[in-house]
C-alpha cells in the first residue's frame, strides 16, 4: 500500500521487477558494459518524483499513492497469473492490465525528461503566436502572410524564459494527461493482447519497463504518443 510520506517513488513496480530477479536483485548493466546487482527494493526508483510542491509544506504524495493501490496493487495478480500460462482474463483483468501498461508509459525520468524538453522548446512558439494574436486585436485585421512570418520571428527570438511560464504541477499533470491519452488506445476493441514467451531469458528491460516499438520495427521517442499501428 501507499505511505502518504514516501519520499522513494517508483518508476518501476516493485512486483514487476521480482518478475526478473534472481535471489532478490536485478542485474543491470551500464552504457560501457560493467554490471551490476541491486536489490528490488532500490531499483528503478528516484526520491520525492511524484510529490506535490504545492501542499502548503507537506510532503503530499497522492499521484503515488494512487499508483501504489489503485494501479499496481489490481495489476500485479494478474501480471502473475498471465507469467503462468492463464491465457483468458476477464474484462475487469484486462483493465487493471492496460492501466499499468499505460502508466509505465509515463511514470518514468524518460517521459519527464520529453515532456520537460517539449515544453521548453514550445514555449517561445506559444509566445510568438500570442503575439500575433495582440497586434491583430490591436490592428483590427489579420496579418497577411508576410507580415505574420516576420512578426512571429521576431516574437520568438524575444520569447521571455519559459522558467517564467512553468507550472510546478506540470510534472504531476502531464502524465496523468498522457496516461489518460495512451489509455484510448489501449482500449479500443481492434487491439490484442499477445504474449510472447521463451524458452530462454530473451527480455532486456530498460528504465521504463515498457517499450512502445511500430509495426516498422522502430521505437519512438515519445513515450504517449501511440498510433494505431504501435505495439507494446
């Protein structure tokens, strides 16, 4: 269950990383090929990720504790049950199971790092247009073309810091909008559910437990973003 003071959130469930654990630890390996063993418990993980900078002081940590009892506590018996052949699952299984898979999409330092990135190079696009908006209620007429492209250059190279327009609960809101996002696609009657197994450990996890990888064989680098044609 969810502590309302955890400061250790994670990124990963803990249920889903025993699924890879031998005696306890995960073996993880850097970028220069050097392994590693850590414990379940210290994996995939980072300190107050989730937690509220607006409760007056607190350290208020709902998102978590939402994940915790609502999604991966409903999600691990059936993660369980499907790693042990169980090949029909009710409706209710089925949720809990797509609920999971959609917020691995974007619990993770992955998506906040895209979503941060997103953000801070939109916002002087945001501001340009904005701008536009101010001179043609200024003006009382549209711009034509050629005045609006050199009115919005000239807005974005001046566009102030996007530190200035940030929303300190953006981290919290963001991926509760694109689990609600990625959650419609998951759900939609035309998409199955297969599992692959293997005779031999063939699965390499990253840090987010879930890898959204197109028909193509691509991988794409926006976690939420899930077109008709992408596979989990």
């Amino acid at each position: 269950m969810g502590s309302q003071q955890a400061k250790e959130h994670r990124l990963v469930p803990k249920y889903w990383l025993r699924a890879f654990a031998e005696d306890g630890h995960v073996k993880g390996r850097h970028r220069d090929g050097r392994e590693f063993r850590t414990p379940v418990r210290g994996a995939a993980k980072a300190r107050h990720f989730n937690t509220d900078p607006l409760a007056q002081g607190q350290q208020r940590v709902a998102l978590e504790t939402y994940l915790a009892d609502q999604v991966d506590h409903h999600a691990a018996p059936v993660m369980q049950r499907l790693r042990h052949g169980a090949c029909l699952l009710t409706a209710d299984d089925l949720q809990h199971l797509f609920r999971a898979l959609g917020w691995q999409l974007v619990r993770t330092q992955l998506f906040r790092s895209w979503n941060r990135q997103v953000g801070e190079y939109l916002a002087p696009v945001i501001w340009a247009h904005q701008v536009i908006g101010v001179y043609q209620r200024g003006l009382g007429r549209m711009l034509a073309d050629e005045e609006g492209v050199v009115l919005f250059w000239h807005a974005y190279q001046r566009a102030p810091d996007a530190a200035l327009f940030a929303d300190v609960q953006w981290h919290l809101r963001a991926p509760i909008q694109g689990h609600a996002f990625a959650m419609e696609y998951l759900s939609t009657p035309d998409r199955h559910l297969a599992v692959v197994q293997s005779d031999s450990p063939r699965l390499v996890l990253g840090d987010s437990g879930v890898v959204v990888r197109r028909t193509s064989g691509t991988y794409s680098i926006a976690p939420p973003l899930l077109g008709p044609s992408t596979e989990l």
